[in-house]
C-alpha cells in the first residue's frame, strides 16, 4: 500500500512569504500529526489532526497553522517565513492515535529560507 | 512533565560490535514506547514498540524491553552491521514526544 506523501520535497521561500505544505496519509489512517526537524532543536511536534480537527498543538507561535480535510490529507501553513523557519518538515499517519501500531512518517519536505 | 532523555551520540563501533542506547522517560501513567530510525535522506522509520510493562519489542536484530521500575527502554543489538548507520530515536506516545536522536555510525 502507497505510504504517507508529502509534496513538495524540497522548497524555497523567501523571508515574510508564506508556504503551505501537504501531507496525504496512508489510507484508513485518520491521524496526522506534523514535526519540525532542526540540527538544533531535533524533532519538535508542531500539532496532530484527527477526523478534522485538531487534537493537539506543541508551542509553535500562531505563524504555524494546519487543517485536516475529509479524505484526511492535511496541510501546514507558515505565513511570515522567518530565516529560523528552514527545518525539515515532517508528517506522520497513524490509525487512531499512533499508541497501538506506530506512526508511519513520510520522507518530509525540505523548507529553505532565504 | 513528560519528556523524553535518550544517550547523546555521535556513537561509533566497528561491525559486529554490541550497541546499547540508553533511554529513559518521565510520564504520567503508562505510556505506550517506541524506537525509531532515520537513514540518511529519509524519514522516520518505526524500527519496534512495546505498549506495556515487561514487553519486550524487537526487528532487525534490535530489541528493547519496557522497564517500568526504571522507567527505560534501552535500545540493544548484538552485533551491527554497517548498514545500521543512522540516527535512532526514542519516543512515547504524548504527542509522540521524541528524544534528541543518538546517531550511531558502524565503520567495516
């Protein structure tokens, strides 16, 4: 069966622009939960969807915003892109929460700003 | 609150050695464990799980036993291969909250 996609794999924006990135996830999974990668800071949990709405949040300021459509499939937004903001973006899918089977992740997208 | 402390890397061996990374959460209740990996250029990978005390997870040669005495879940291998070069990553079910990655490198 196909994995979690995200497109695109690789971008780059320039300071104050906004970028939206998506996240399909593997099918019958309802979950999708989105993290910021960073040589720095590692992995940091930005927030999870579930069935459309939003279940958790980690402490991103409000430049940072998701949605969850129907199908499931989920984007993030980040308006006002900062230098700091370059970071691998990572998505991950799970049935119900990720607790029982796992989180199946996929390859992230790569955000550069300049 | 609940968080995640793994061993920091960069941790190098030679094939076939014994590798041990040291895990430890503090949480309320009793959260479900996971290891994960990350090749390099790809994403996570589930390498294995345990959901309650006494369980023991393991794939690949990796194993880690759900300590809840010690609230641990070290990551073990008998003898590595090269190709177990990456970064591992402990990690619990709040908000799936990650440990900061051990990278391990398996030099021939």
């Amino acid at each position: 069966k196909a994995g979690v996609t995200q497109t695109p794999r690789y971008l780059i924006k320039t300071r104050g622009q906004q970028v939206t990135l998506s996240c399909s996830p593997i099918s019958g999974h309802r979950s999708v939960s989105w993290y910021q990668q960073t040589p720095g800071q590692g992995l940091q949990f930005l927030f999870e969807y579930f069935s459309e709405t939003q279940r958790n949040k980690g402490n991103f300021p409000g430049r940072f915003s998701g949605r969850q459509f129907s199908n499931s499939r989920s984007e993030m937004n980040v308006s006002t892109l900062e230098l700091g903001d370059s970071a691998l973006y990572l998505c991950a899918s799970s049935r119900r929460g990720g607790e029982d089977y796992g989180y199946t992740f996929g390859s992230g997208t790569r955000l550069t700003v300049v | 609150g609940n968080s995640v402390t793994q061993m920091e890397g960069p941790v190098t061996l030679s094939e076939e050695a014994f590798l041990t990374i040291n895990c430890t959460y503090t949480a309320t209740g009793y959260p479900s464990l996971f290891w994960y990996v990350q090749y390099p250029g790809e994403g996570l990978q589930l390498l294995l799980k345990a959901t309650k005390a006494d369980d023991k997870g393991s794939n690949k040669g990796f194993e880690a036993t759900y300590r809840k005495e010690t609230t641990s879940f070290h990551l073990e291998k008998g003898s590595v291969q090269v190709s177990d070069s990456a970064v591992y990553f402990c990690a619990f079910d709040y908000k799936l909250s990650f440990g900061a990655g051990t990278t391990v490198t398996v030099r021939a």
